[in-house]
C-alpha cells in the first residue's frame, strides 16, 4: 500500500512538472506571431488560422476571402513577433508592422487588413503603444536616422499622422527604449541612438523622461542610476501586475514607473529555455511564454507566485548626483590647512631644536647632537633658564639639600658641579663659548652668582611650540 502511495505521488510530481510545458500544435510552422486573446488565453496566430489555448489547442481557420491588397500585405511579412506588434483597440486584436504602416485586425475568425498606409520602415524598434482606443507609435529608427517624434493611427483615414509635440526642446531620437502608459502618459527610458558628439553608433542613451499624451508635451526626468540591471530592450515586454516586465533566461526586470524604482529577480530556474522572439504575458496569476529547446518551440507557463521564491534586487531608477555637503567642504578645507600648518610647524621645530640649546629632565640638546645630565643638573640648568642666574646659597642647596659640610667644602662642590656641567656643554657644543662662569654678586660683593654665557632653554613640546609661536 505504501508502495502504491509513493507511486502515485511520483506520477502526480511528473504530471505536474511536465505540464509546465506544452506542446505546440503540430500543424503550426515556424512563422507564427504568440498574443494574448482578448480572453486573456494564449493564441497562436498564423497566415492562416489561430490557435487557442484552453486546456488543448482549438484551431479555426480563417474563413475571409483577402483581396489582392491584404493578400499582399499579410503574405509578403513572416509572421512573428518581431514582425508585428499586437495592440488591443476597438475591442478587436490589431497586429501592427513593426516600423509603422500595415494594420492587421483580428475578427471575426478573420484577419484583414484596415489601414491605407504603406510599408513605412521608419520607426523601426520603436515603442507601440495604444492611448484613448488609438495605437501610437515613439520613436524608432528608419532611412539611417533616430526619431524623435510619435506617430499615431487615424482610424478615420486609415493612415498614420504625426503628432505635433509642444515641447521646446524634445529628447533625442531612440529605439528599443523601456516604456510605459499610464493613464494620459507614456514613460520612456533608456533606448539607442548615435550620438554625433561622439560618433558612437547605437550607442546607449542615460536618460528617461515622461510625455503627457494631454498637452504633447515633454518633461525631461535627467539621468538615470546607472546600476539598473536594463537600459534598452528589443522587445515591448508585457505589463505585470500594473508594471512592466522584461523577461529573459534566467532573469526577470519589473519597472515601477511610478515609484521609480527596478525589481530584478533572478534564478537558474526562472524562464527556461526561453525564447525571446516571442513576448511573455500573464494571464490568471500565470506568466506564458514560448520556449525552445533542440529547435523544438513549446508553451510555457510559470505561476506569478513562484517569483516569491527568487532572489530580488531593487534599485532606484533615479539618477542623484553626489552633492557636496557645506558642513564635508568646510571640514575638508580645515583639515587641509590644519594638515599644512602642522607640516610647516613640524619643520620649524626641527629647525629651531637645531639652533638653541635645548633641556628636558634627562638630557640637554644642540643640534643634531644630545648628552645625558643628572637631576642636580637639571635643576641647576632650570633655575638658570628661569632666573638668568643662580646665587651660591641656591646652589648649595641644590649640591647639598642639608647643608652638612662646612663652606670651604661647599666652594670645592660647587667648582666641582660646575665643571662637571661645563664639560658636558663642551661635548655638546665643541666650543668653550658655551659655559657657566661665576661671578661677584654686584649686589652683595660676599656672595658669588652664577651665569650662562648662553641662554639655555627647557625643550618645548612640539604642541607648545606651535601653540606659543
């Protein structure tokens, strides 16, 4: 019994992955353009005949007698969805020629042709859309030149007629842009074109605007972030969910007009084997597509819920250029003088150690030049830089705190000290010109003083230097 259980949850498992793909009709060739019908089924739709989708395929042929004109017309095109565009208006299908002029309408069970106009070849790629139950037509390329302007279809005269824009200054001529309209305006981003400046050729374009299809006027949106995952694209995509979405293998890129942002999902397992000739469109929370496999053509579809599942990226469609803030320039410029005055500092110090004799508690300094001293010596050389001077009795105090020895031992400790002293300034500076010499207090002729022949300075932080200069 458990075996018979494991079993036909296998089977159920194989049913359900291969009716993920299904098989064409065996009578369709090549040459077929894949719509969307107007009841949101898949449909095949050849020179002949159109294939719908529900649960099978339903094939009915067409049943009009086409005159000499349409037979011209829908036989003279392969019929793909490079060829022609499927645009919904008059409650009817329509299959517009990609590069404006040939209308196809679908009805009836018949395809004829409605328009008056000419194979134009002159907006090749460009954006075909449909605005007040009228197809138009953006941009384009055609006779070796980028357009810049829109076209739409006069059902009244069957031709197509040029819409007049307002705008002063209009983008660039384009092809192959990403767009979308909603409600009264069509979003436009990205695209090619050559760029003369330049002379790049078919070169992609960093911008994105909106025109407003009420005043057939511009308004020009700047760059765009150049990090989006999709700048120009060869198909029209197809709308999901109220945005629009560019399928390829293993990749969907969902605009968001609106927000001005870009979803890009990705997955081995997203779209597979997907060919890109063909659009993609979701019908019933259900994404169609045509797949190829081994030169084999199937329909695929894929559950909108399993998008879920995939690894998203978001990114901002908008362009915003680093702005320098007021508060980083002015910190920017203080560190740079402050960085400059330090340096600058930094060599006056080293030149100014290099020049004066120079003291700490352990060492005296002159030049590039130092020598150890004691304690007793360090205050003797502090109270002469202090004072200018030292008395006997301050020395004295300084040789022997307690003052244990009688004076003429004092006088032989003093001498003593102060040649000790005078020697180490002679190894420092290699001259007898600096030294400490005793004098007659002038004051009192019974006490002796002491003096530098030198100023001898205490050795000055390079914080203090800086600070007291």
């Amino acid at each position: 019994m458990r075996d018979c259980f494991l079993f036909l949850i296998a089977l159920l498992t194989v049913t359900v992955s291969n009716s993920q793909e299904i098989e064409l009709p065996k009578d369709v060739l090549k040459s077929f353009i894949f719509i969307q019908d107007l009841s949101g089924k898949p449909a095949l739709v050849t020179q002949k005949a159109v294939y719908r989708f529900e649960n099978k395929w339903f094939k009915t042929s067409f049943k009009n007698i086409l005159t000499k004109k349409d037979s011209a017309a829908i036989y003279s095109y392969a019929f793909k969805n490079k060829t022609y565009a499927p645009v919904t208006f008059d409650n009817h299908i329509h299959l517009v020629l990609n590069g404006g002029g040939i209308v196809l309408e679908l009805s009836n069970n018949e395809l004829k042709r409605i328009d008056n106009s000419v194979d134009q070849k002159n907006q090749l790629g460009g954006a075909i859309f449909t605005y007040n139950n009228q197809p138009y037509n953006y941009g384009g390329y055609g006779f070796w030149k980028f357009k810049d302007y829109t076209t739409y279809y006069d059902k009244s005269s069957g031709q197509w007629e040029y819409l007049v824009s307002k705008s002063k200054n209009t983008p660039l001529g384009r092809w192959k842009m990403l767009f979308q309209t909603i409600d009264n305006k069509l979003f436009v981003l990205g695209g090619r074109t050559s760029l003369k400046e330049s002379g790049a050729k078919d070169a992609l374009l960093n911008n994105y605007f909106i025109y407003d299809l009420k005043t057939n006027s511009f308004n020009n949106k700047g760059k765009f972030n150049p990090k989006i995952p999709i700048k120009s694209s060869n198909n029209n995509g197809f709308i999901l969910e109220g945005k629009k979405a560019y399928a390829k293998q293993n990749e969907l890129v969902i605009v968001d007009f609106l927000k001005e942002e870009i979803n890009q999902i990705s997955s081995k397992k997203l779209f597979k084997n997907l060919d890109d000739n063909y659009l993609v469109f979701e019908s019933h929370d259900t994404l169609y597509y045509i797949s190829s496999y081994e030169r084999k053509r199937k329909l695929s579809k894929l559950a909108v819920s399993e998008l879920l599942s995939f690894k998203t990226t978001t990114f901002p469609i908008a362009y915003k250029e680093k702005q320098t803030n007021i508060f980083w320039l002015i910190l920017a410029v203080f560190l740079v003088v402050l960085i400059s005055w330090l340096l600058d500092g930094l060599f006056r110090y080293k030149d100014f150690l290099k020049e004066l004799i120079l003291f700490d508690e352990n060492t005296l300094y002159f030049r590039d030049r130092s020598a150890q001293i004691t304690s007793n010596q360090y205050i003797a050389i502090q109270n002469l830089s202090a004072k200018g001077q030292l008395n006997s009795m301050e020395l004295n105090e300084i040789i022997c705190p307690k003052n244990k020895f009688t004076k003429s031992h004092l006088t032989l400790l003093r001498q003593k000290f102060i040649k000790e002293l005078n020697s180490i300034f002679y190894e420092l500076t290699k001259t007898q010109a600096v030294s400490i010499k005793e004098f007659k207090d002038p004051n009192d002729r019974r006490f002796l003083i002491y003096k530098s022949t030198q100023e001898v300075l205490k050795k000055p932080s390079f914080g203090a230097f800086l600070f007291k200069r």
